[in-house]
C-alpha cells in the first residue's frame, strides 16, 4: 500500500498586514494520454496507471493576482476571466478546488484574487482544456506559496507538490507538469511511481521518439455530449471494468519497453488499441454513448491505409472526444504534411489541425 503524501500545513498563514500584492503566471501543456485513464476511485485515484506525451502548443497560459483580504471572511474571493471575459461557471469550478485546497494552502483564505486564463487554442476546438488549465492553477499555487514562504527551493519537490495539487483538479492534469512523458499511477514496475502524483519519465524516452510530432485533427469541436467526469463514474458498474484494468496494466508494461527501446511499431500499436478501448468503454457503459463522428472513423481507416502502404511509422490516438491525434516520428514530416494537407484536412472542421510535438513542459512568465 503507497502511503499518501500528507501536504497539509497550518504554518502557511500570512502575517496580512506585510502582504504586498502580487501575481504568478504559467503556461502550461495540454497532454496526450497513450495509456489512458479511465475509471477512478476515492479522491481523483486512477484505477490504472497512465503514460502521457506532453504537448506543447496547446497550452493554457494563466496569471493569478492576489492581495490581502479586506474583510475577515473566511470563504475563497475569487474572480475569474476566461479569453478575458468573466466566466462565472469555470469560476465557480475553480472557486470549489480552491475551497478544497485551504488545509494545504490555508493562506488561500486571506487573500482576494483575480485569475485570468486564455488557451492557445480556439475557444471550444474541442480540445480537453482541463489537463492544462488545472496544471497551470497549481503551478500558480505552488509558486505563490513559495514566494510567500519559501518553502519549495527544491525543484523536484515544487514540481510533485504541483502535480499532486494539479490531480485535484482534473486527474490527468498531474501529468502536464513534466517535459516529454510522465507517467502517473502506481506500478511495481517503475521505482517512485505513484498514485498521488505523476513522476518525469522523459530521460527514458529513446532517442527514436524525440521530437514526435501530434498533429491534432480537429473533426468536431464543441462540447461533449458527455463530461470525462461522468464517463469515469460509468466505469463503475461497466461489465467490462476488471479485464480493462489489467489490460491496462499489461500495455503499460509493453508500452515502458517500447518506449525505453525507440520501437515505434510497438508504441503505435499500444497508441491505437487504447484509444479503441477507450471508445468501446464509453459504448458498453450503461446506456453506452458515441463520441466519435462519422469522419474520426474514416480518418482511423485512412491512416492505417496509408501506414500499409508508405511503411511510414504513423499512428492514430483519441481523447474522450472525436478529434484525432495523429502520432509520427519528426524525421517524416514533410511527408506525412502532405498526407494530412490532401487527404485528413478535408474531414475536419473548416480543414483545421493543430500542429502539435512532444513538448519541454510549463514554463513560468
Ligand atoms: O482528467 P480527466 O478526469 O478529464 O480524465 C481524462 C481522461 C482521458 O483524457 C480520456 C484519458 C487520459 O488519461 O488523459
């Protein structure tokens, strides 16, 4: 049993009458799940353990202001600008979080805050924004504490306190906080992995993946006919549920090989079976529902057409959602562009993709 780390710490109170006001800002990645996470228990824990790519343009930028309190209550005072416009349910959501946070920042109740947070990709592309919009928050929180406190000097720390904070949040948004890959959930086949927090995977990755590119295709933005919140809590009584988590145990061990020995056969096909899992998941829940489009398929079968026959090292990958991450080594770029240009351009959305790579990470402003 992994014991949880206990952040809790009534020290982190503020002397209000020296707090000078000031503000934090992070930009922080999107992230792709190859091993996905889905199904979870207790408070934000996986059910299974995950191996992500960090992206890099698609990322959350967010500046988070504060100053002392006036008045002595004690809830959260928080006002958000989502795109720069008041965005009162994100604000309420991130008001929530915020409350859940106070036994670990309890400083959060002394201050008056205002959080301003663009994407950098459209408003709506359909692109799940929690993974960087939470990342980014925690970050924010980890930096605030140490400015005040200086409690978080070492980089290894501030970055696990970030992500245990990030999981709160959103479970998959533990994961942006590492360069290259990260892998979150406890498996005895990796040292210091864990349930509570995502650890750095990137010095294992093989030379043959450096670079990857994901170029995102857009099929349908919009909102979900169903929350990934509510689609975890399906899991629960999916007949399917047990065998998946194995399974998922069984690709995440295939998946660290492949990716420790550059084999990107290997690799694509972990990709692509997870994301067709993932799918089936939603179909045989309860109910069942369908996140793909009629054109998330036909690009599927194209790519795998074109993998046939150019021998290029292309493969597919989903979210819960139906655009299509396509997955390729960086030294087939020109290439694999035409391929995306002519033939998967035309099945997206006003022929849009987001030109995507594995990524260096958060970066503070
Ligand atoms: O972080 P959540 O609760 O939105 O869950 C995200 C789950 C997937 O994106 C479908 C898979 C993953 O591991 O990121």
């Amino acid at each position: 049993m992994q014991k949880a780390p206990d952040y809790n710490n009534p020290q982190l109170i503020l002397e209000t009458s020296n707090l000078e006001p000031g503000h934090v800002v992070w930009r922080s990645p999107s992230n792709l799940a190859i091993v996905k996470y889905w199904g979870k228990h207790g408070i934000q824990l996986p059910r299974n353990p995950s191996l992500s790519l960090t992206l890099e343009t698609a990322f959350t930028m967010t500046r988070l202001d504060y100053k002392a309190k006036e008045s002595a209550e004690t809830g959260i005072d928080l006002k958000l600008f989502f795109q720069e416009k008041r965005n009162e349910a994100f604000e309420a959501r991130v008001i929530k979080y915020f409350e859940s946070l106070t036994d670990i920042f309890p400083f959060l109740k002394q201050m008056s805050m205002e959080v301003n947070t663009v994407n950098s990709f459209p408003h709506s592309s359909g692109i799940a924004s929690s993974a960087s919009s939470m990342s980014a928050l925690a970050l924010c929180l980890c930096s605030i504490e140490h400015e005040l406190f200086k409690t978080l000097e070492d980089d290894a720390a501030f970055d696990r306190k970030a992500s245990y904070i990030a999981r709160l949040g959103s479970g998959s948004a533990c994961r942006s906080i590492y360069p290259g890959m990260s892998l979150w959930g406890h498996t005895g086949d990796i040292e210091g992995s864990s349930d509570y927090y995502a650890i750095p995977y990137e010095e294992h990755v093989h030379e043959n993946f450096k670079g990857m590119r994901d170029d995102i295709l857009i099929v349908h933005s919009g909102e979900k006919s169903v929350s990934s919140s509510a689609g975890h809590g399906l899991m629960e009584s999916n007949p399917f549920a047990e065998p998946r988590y194995q399974q998922a145990a069984r690709n995440m061990m295939y998946l660290i090989a492949a990716v420790r020995k550059g084999d990107w056969e290997a690799f694509g096909k972990i990709a692509e079976q997870e994301a067709l899992t993932l799918h089936a998941l939603m179909m045989s829940s309860a109910q069942g529902y369908l996140l793909m489009k009629p054109n998330s398929i036909k690009i599927m079968e194209m790519v795998r057409a074109y993998r046939k026959e150019s021998g290029n090292p292309v493969y597919f990958s989903l979210d819960a959602g139906p655009n299509v991450h396509l997955l390729y080594p960086e030294s087939i770029i020109h290439e694999v562009r035409s391929f995306v240009e002519e033939q998967l351009a035309p099945l997206c959305e006003e022929q849009h993709y987001i030109d995507d790579y594995m990524g260096e990470g958060p970066v503070q402003q």
